[in-house]
C-alpha cells in the first residue's frame, strides 16, 4: 500500500468552516495541521492566545448561570440528544479522526461508541445530582441535606491520541452538572473538537456553554488553568506535574490522567489464545498510542514459550494500513517524534541485548510514521524500555516462576494505571487484583472491561495521575458539597435557665443512647 491511497475524505471547504467557527479576538496566526497518514497539511486553525482563552471564559460564565438555572433533565435530555446526533453522523467523525490520527477505523469507531456510551450514562442518570439526605446533628431536632451545586467554568486539556473520547467525555458530566466547559485540544488534533462543538450546538446545547480555544499548548493551557475552576488533564506526567502545580497555585481542583507503563500477567492456567488476543487489542489498539495500553507482560515459565509462540503468530497476520475501511488492524504513528521515541526504546533495547521475536521496523512505504508491531523478549530493568513508556506498539514479555515475583514485577514502577491478569481461575484473579498497585485492574481483559464500566471510577495512582473519571465521582467532582441544615426543634445550645453541669450529663446520656440504638448511630 502506498501513502497516496490515503487523501483526505474531509473536504478543504469543511475544515475551513470548521476552523472558522473558533472565536479569536483579533486576527491571529495559524497553526498548520498535518495528517500523518500522508505527512501532508489538511488545514490550518487560528493560534489562540491568552486573550482568546480569557474571552472565551468570561462568555462561558455569562452563559453558566443560566445553564445550571435549567432543571437537570432538561441538561440531560441534550446529553441524550447528543448521544443520537453522534451516531447519525459517524461516518463524518470516523473520517476525520482517521484523517487527523493516522488510526484504524475500528480505533476510530471505539472512540466513537465510547462518547455515545458516556453521553446515554449520564444523560439518565439526572439523579446522580439530586440532594442527598444525611443524619442531622440530633435525631429528628435537626434536618440536614447536601447539594451539589456546578463549581462554575471547567477547563479541559485534551491530547492528541484519543481526539474525540478525551475532549468530550470529561466534559459530558461537567455539562450535567451545570457547569460551562472551554476546551484547549491538542494542536496535532484540532478539527475533531471543532466537530464536537457542532454537533453539541445541533443537540440544543447553547453556544456559549461550550467553547474551543485552539492555540499551542504552552500558551492556552496555563491561560486556561489560571481563569477556571476545575481543570481537567490527560497527557504526560511531566506536564501533568506543570497542570497540578499551577492549579494549586490558583487553589482549584484538578483531575490528571498521565503516563502509565501498565503490566499483564498470565498464569500457567491462563487460556493462552484469549491472553495472546488481549494483547492484540490491548498492547497494538491505536499503535499502541494509549495510557491503558500493555507494555509489559509477565508470563509464567510454564507456558512462556508456546505463549510468545502464539503472539508472534497472531501478530504474523496483522494487516498494517491506512484506509478507511475495516480491513486493517493497525494504523500510523501521530508523527516524527513519536516515531523517533518509538525507535530509540528498541534500538536502546537490542543494543543492550533484548530480542526482536517480531517486528521491529518502520514500514515507510505503509505511510511515512507506521511502525511493526513488536514484540522483546531478553529484557531487564536497565532498558529504557522496562521504565518508560513508550506509547507505541511494543510489549516486552518477561517470564516469572512464582506468582509473588509477577506480582512484584507489575509494581515495580512509578506509574499505576491499569493492569491485566489472565488466569482460569477467576477468583485468583481477584485476589491478584487487590495486590496491584492499579487504578483498574482487568481479570481476562485488556483494559476495556474496566474502562467500559462507566459505573465505576477510572484512574491512577502514583504517577499515572490523581482524580476519577466515570460513575458518580465522574460529576460529582465537577460540583462544590453545599451541607443545608434545618434546626426543627429546641436549640442544641442549653437553654440559659439549664445548668451547664445539667447539660453535660443529658447529653451524655443522649450520646450513650444514640451508641446503643442501631438505626441512629
């Protein structure tokens, strides 16, 4: 296959009305946008500025009151809107984010599922948001309630892997609860977002409650994270640490999904095929592009060599291509740089002894950033490859004799993400899980029974960032806990006639009581 195979099939006139509805106050620079599948400009967005940001967060707070004064149904009937309007247009967003990331269609069609699948969670479930009742100072004397008013103007700084998923997704339960967004996506990725923002303008969604500044990162990000009231990033743990420090400076709260260098480990029970396929999906899903993504795998010596046996040939038929259609598995790289990080881990790898059991190379001729998928076995923890993430389509696999030392393996390292463990039997795997120092942890799955499990909370500990998204701690997060009491009867004060003495041993007893009763503890 050749790179000509893959021209744009979003025309020039349509990113054009795209980049235009970006709000700048003033003519501003552009910012050329490439596509990677053919190393080729497909458009160019205005270079948004500190100006641009600080307008773009004051139309969002003139629109947020109003916004959050509408009944939350009616914010969740939009959500739901939105859930159908994205999947009536999908093949307009599969084409662009193919156009825009180099990825496979079934990469791109994941995203998209994923951003219907978060807006049909929270568009029915209002709920989450209705005031809770909790116990009252003194039982049935005090009423006490808590609200969960939106904390104002969320800013969301979004990466260029995930385009679709990662600059609506965080935002989708923040609009829920009321609050405005103002999303900064990735300068690589910006027509995406830009699509976003139509179709939510299309669900009902009114124009200023959700606004795009597209710019460098170094400038509108610290321009956003300094006029906002919750920040939410998902990107390397170096700027994440930048994101977490200016966001404390301007004492708001923030969520960072950062790096992560995840491990599997497969048991000697472990059924081989359905551990050899989870690493197809979960190690070389979006060239292995991906925070979730298996990098290192841990595979018991029973079964270490008909385990790599099967990788190498399942990875044997692997189509690498660029088109948009379903028949390639495996898609680009985003760019040179990431290519160049890609090459230096193997390189560093092989040079220090590692073996290439497949892979390896770069596929110029496939598109100018494809890269085998690839898989080292031979490793140690000197490599560059064993600490680091490489964000590409590289596992190592390593072999263990007891299950203690796979254990200490997969923790061995500042990140804690996700991780993976294959075993027939499953109550093993549970109790494996709750030794892995992991965010989430997956029992026969890659990483997409956890993420998939919108009910619940996803993401990391250590290095791999602070915060949840998903489930109810997915929008409460974006709300300030309002405590409302209601004094029903007599003050708890004592009364100026009662000795305080009198008052000591009365509420004494009260106390003691209250210990003794089940239902008022």
């Amino acid at each position: 296959m050749t790179v000509a195979q893959f021209p744009p099939r979003v025309s020039e006139s349509e990113l054009s009305r795209l980049a235009d509805t970006v709000r700048t106050a003033g003519e501003r620079e552009s910012i050329s946008v490439r596509a990677p599948g053919m190393d080729a400009e497909i458009g160019s967005v205005p270079s948004g500025t500190e100006t641009d940001v600080a307008e773009a967060v004051t139309r969002a707070r003139a629109a947020q009151q109003s916004w959050a004064n509408l009944p939350v149904e009616s914010r969740a009937r939009i959500l739901r809107r939105f859930h159908e309007t994205i999947l009536d247009d999908r093949a307009t967003v599969l084409d662009l984010i193919q156009l825009e990331t180099g990825k496979s269609r079934l990469d791109a069609l994941n995203e998209l599922l994923d951003v219907a699948n978060t807006a049909r969670y929270y568009g029915h479930r209002p709920a989450l948001l209705e005031p809770e009742p909790r116990r009252g100072a003194i039982p049935f004397l005090t009423r006490t309630t808590v609200e969960h008013p939106p904390v104002g103007v969320v800013g969301v700084i979004s990466p260029w892997n995930y385009p679709l998923t990662l600059s609506i997704a965080d935002a989708i339960p923040a609009l829920l609860a009321g609050n405005a967004v103002v999303l900064t996506p990735a300068s690589a990725t910006p027509f995406t977002a830009l699509l976003v923002w139509t179709l939510l303008r299309r669900a009902g969604l009114p124009e200023d409650v959700f606004q795009v500044v597209t710019g460098p990162g170094g400038t509108v990000g610290p321009a956003l994270v300094d006029r906002v009231d919750f920040v939410v990033f998902t990107g390397s743990t170096g700027t994440g640490r930048r994101v977490a420090s200016r966001a404390g400076e301007n004492l708001i709260d923030a969520t960072l999904e950062l790096g992560g260098k995840n491990p599997m480990i497969v048991l000697a029970d472990a059924d081989l095929d359905r551990a050899v396929a989870a690493v197809i999906h979960g190690s070389f899903g979006n060239a292995g592009q991906l925070c979730l993504a298996l990098e290192r795998l841990y595979v018991s010596r029973e079964v270490f060599d008909p385990f790599v046996e099967r990788l190498v040939e399942r990875i044997d038929t692997l189509e690498l291509g660029l088109r948009y259609d379903y028949g390639p598995d495996v898609g680009s790289l985003i760019g040179p740089a990431q290519l160049a990080t890609v090459k230096a881990h193997v390189e560093d790898a092989t040079e220090s002894g590692a073996t290439v059991e497949v892979g390896g190379r770069h596929r110029p001729a496939v598109g100018p950033y494809v890269y085998e998928p690839t898989v080292l076995t031979n490793v140690d923890s000197s490599m560059t490859i064993t600490r680091e993430e490489t964000f590409g389509p590289v596992v190592t696999v390593e072999p263990f004799d007891a299950t203690s030392e796979a254990v200490e393996m997969a923790n061995e390292t500042d990140y804690g993400l996700n991780a993976s463990i294959f075993t027939d039997t499953p109550e093993r795997g549970r109790e494996l899980a709750s030794r892995i120092e992991c965010g989430t942890v997956n029992v026969n799955g890659a990483y997409a029974p956890a993420w998939g499990s919108i009910d619940a909370p996803m993401g990391g500990m250590r290095d791999s960032g602070i915060g949840r998204r998903h489930g109810p701690e997915g929008v409460l997060k974006y709300t300030e806990a309002r405590t409302v009491s209601e004094q029903r009867g007599p003050s708890i004060h004592p009364p100026r006639w009662l000795p305080n003495g009198w008052y000591e041993s009365g509420m004494v007893w009260l106390l003691r009581l209250l210990d003794r009763l089940p239902g008022l503890r």
